[in-house]
C-alpha cells in the first residue's frame, strides 16, 4: 500500500480515538458543545487483518448560524487504521481523505473502496476513493437527468460498484471503480412508500452499505419521520427488483436511552466471519449540543428459497435507562407562535403557555428535566416560569416550579429536579409559561428518570 505525499498522518491533535468493548461488540461515546468538532458517523470494515473505518470530522453548529465564510466550515472525511487489543479498538493512525459527508466503506476485489458525499465546499457530489492506490477520484453518473441525492448504499457487483441509490423511487446504479463514471441500471415506482412531510423525500433512506445474501441484497436504512428522529429499518432487494422492508425492534434501547437519530452505517464481516452492524446515534438532529454513541454490534441474516431473508440484531441493553424527549413543536401551545427549524417553536412578544402537555405515565421517582431554549432578555431578567404537575382530567397538582431567565438570545439548557409521586390513572405534564419577552423560543424538553 502506498499513500500519497499529501496524505499526512494525523493524530486527532494527541487525542487518541477508541471505541470500548461491550458484551457483543463495541460503543463509543462522546459530547459536543456548540462550536465544537465532532468525530461520528463511523463506518467499518475489516480489511488486510484490521478494522478499518472512514468517518466524518465535522463542527456542531446552532441552526441559525451557519457559517458565512464556507472555505472555514469543517467537514472532513477522515480514513483510521485500528487495532484491537482486549478493552476494544485503538486508532493507530488517520488520515483526511477529502471535504465531505455520508461516508460509506466496502471491500472490493480486494481494495477498501470509500464512497462519500461532497461536502458545501465540494466541486463535485460524489467522490470514490481507492485505499490500495490512494486514489481518490468523482463520481459521474453520465445517465441524462440524473440528480444525485445522498445516502447511497454501495455493494460489491462483481466486476462493478453496485449502488441503491434510493428507495422511491428505486434507483440503482453500476459504477466503474476505475474511472468513477457510472449509469442507472434500474428505475422503478414504489408507490407505497410515505413522504417526510418536512422535506417532501421519502421517509425509507439510505443508511449501511449492501452484502450480498443468497439471491437478494440487503441492507439498513434509516426512516427520516422528522429531521430530530430517525430509526432504522432492514431492507432487501431480489434479483428481479422486488423491495422489501420491516422496521427492526431490536433498536429500541439506543430510544430509549434519549437517542432521536439512529443512523446505520455501515454492514461488515469481522475476523470471527460473524457479520456487525454499525450505527451512528444522537439526541436529535446534528446542531445544539448534545451526545452522540457509535456501537458496533452483531447481526444474522435468515432465509429460505423464495422468501425474502429476515435480520436479527444482538444489542446490549446496558444499565435501565427511561428518556423522554419532547419537540416543542409537537406540544401543545396556548399563545400565538412559529415553527422553526428544527422542531422549534418561536413566541414573539406574547404571555402564556408556550407549551403544555404531553401528559406521561411516569413511575414515581425522582427525575431530571432539561429544558432547551433562547430569550431575548438579559440573563437576570425574569422571563417565565416552568411547572411541573401530576394530572387527572381536569384537575392538575403542582409538584415543582422554577423561573425562567433569559438568556441574551444564545440557546441555553436548564436542568430541574423533580419528584414525582404518581398513582395509576395519573400523568405527568410540563408546562413553560412565558411572560411578554420580545422573544423567546422553546426547541425540546428532556425528561430522564434518575
């Protein structure tokens, strides 16, 4: 293997990046501050007697401030080389590929192919790249009228890269590993496949690349049902174009554990020939700060001539862990607003309830409430007031309250602690009043038993 002079090897500034071992696989967690870079979105394979992963090193942002100056936005696709030792996987070095997004890994014929989305400051908006050859080279897909999209899921075609490109329609594409240029094979109406109402795209997404199982080849995606809530879901494709899908149970730990984007990224045979799964998650959509968990976990492929194979993911459960997160924009409100991006709900100059609801069946016990919005006012100004109660129709019982202070129009987090003694037929509500300010606007309220 021979590496290009530019293709320097960087150390993550001496902050070594690893992921830990679990009872089935690996995890790997981390938090980001606003303003912050963020190592996530891994995707594996295991190649020449090593994991291997390329993934994006990009800056969190609030929604509101995205950068003027694009040739200063961070957004890197960035090769790592790791070993395996008895606590987990250790980098042992990295390298930047190139400015981008989305990356997805496969072996082919031998190589470790790399295929990713430009990124803002891209002139092109796909690129390829050879590890064996450091070759890095665009993808051009000469089909008329082709528009690219994202979240593509290549696999190994023999002599090709085969690729879904999506699911509604179902597009997919051969591309020459060689040259980068590429046609559409296959074009097909899926006509049952629902629209995202935020975007207008299908809600079924892209996610892993694609292995080949038997007749069919499979995969998981991810279904966008908002721009703060994504889960996966396994998909197969026969050799005569038919799709199938089924949304996997088996994820409902990483929810439960206050995760809203659940993002696979990547499906592998590691050294024990067992084949993992890799996945991407964090609270919400990638601006705000917030906690983001990579795992690398088991899963089996099953079938029989005929039938559609069936997947079955081995995840650990961990510690028992109850999250709540709520988008002010799915909450009831008693004063006039706006819904902004994403998930936000926006009060200018108004008095009351900007939020109630949503009435929860908690256990009792003792649990933490945060609280994430911007004020107009001053810090020391009071602006609203957060209650926390146990109802019954009609009738609610204050268990909690605290001010509400402005926050200069940066985007905050208040954290509260809460009893809640609840009895059957009782449900927990949180309310935010707010009392006139210029503006205030409320983005989510986590609710975490402690």
């Amino acid at each position: 293997m021979a590496w290009q002079d530019d293709q320097i090897s960087v150390k993550n500034g001496g902050n070594v990046l690893r992921f830990n071992r679990t009872q089935s696989g690996f995890e790997r967690c981390s938090e980001v501050k606003t303003g912050g870079i963020i190592d996530c979105f891994f995707s594996f394979a295991f190649w020449c007697g090593k994991y291997w992963s390329a993934h994006r090193r990009h800056v969190i942002f609030d929604p509101d401030k995205w950068p003027e100056d694009t040739s200063s936005y961070v957004s890197d696709i960035v090769l790592t080389c790791w070993e395996e030792d008895e606590g987990g996987l250790t980098q042992i070095e990295t390298w930047v590929v190139g400015s981008g997004n989305d990356p997805r890994v496969l072996v082919f014929n031998g190589d470790l192919i790399i295929l990713y989305r430009g990124s803002l400051k891209s002139e092109r908006e796909y690129y390829l790249y050879s590890v064996s050859r450091s070759d890095l080279k665009p993808v051009n897909i000469t089909t008329p009228f082709f528009n690219y999209g994202k979240n593509w899921a290549p696999y190994c075609n023999g002599k090709t890269i085969g690729v879904v490109h999506g699911f509604d329609p179902l597009v997919t594409l051969d591309i020459d590993p060689d040259t980068g240029e590429g046609s559409v094979v296959c074009y097909k109406d899926i006509p049952w496949n629902a629209r995202a109402r935020h975007d207008g795209f299908a809600v079924h997404r892209g996610g892993s690349n694609a292995l080949r199982f038997g007749d069919y080849i499979v995969g998981f995606g991810h279904s966008t049902i908002a721009p703060y809530q994504h889960y996966p879901f396994f998909w197969s494709l026969s050799d005569r174009s038919e799709l199938k899908v089924s949304q996997e149970e088996g994820f409902v730990p990483l929810v439960r554990r206050g995760y809203g984007i659940i993002d696979p990224t990547s499906l592998f045979e590691g050294p024990d020939s067992q084949l993992y799964l890799s996945i991407c998650a964090s609270e919400r959509d990638w601006f705000y700060a917030q906690k983001f968990i990579e795992t690398i976990i088991p899963v089996k492929f099953s079938g029989s001539s005929g039938h559609a194979p069936t997947a079955q993911i081995e995840m650990d459960y961990g510690a028992p862990t109850t999250v709540r997160r709520m988008f002010a924009c799915d909450l009831q409100s008693a004063v006039e607003t706006n819904i902004v991006p994403y998930g936000g709900r926006e009060a200018r100059q108004q008095k009351g309830y900007i939020c109630f609801g949503p009435y929860l069946p908690l256990e009792t016990g003792h649990y933490e409430i945060k609280i994430r919005y911007r004020c107009s006012s001053d810090v020391d100004v009071v602006c609203g007031q957060a209650d926390f109660c146990r109802c019954i129709p009609g009738h609610a019982e204050q268990l909690a309250s605290a001010q509400i202070m402005g926050t200069n129009d940066i985007i905050s987090i208040v954290k509260y602690a809460v009893y809640a003694e609840m009895e059957n037929g009782e449900a927990f509500e949180t309310r935010v009043f707010i009392d006139g300010p210029s503006s205030f606007t409320l983005y989510d309220i986590e609710i975490v038993k402690v």
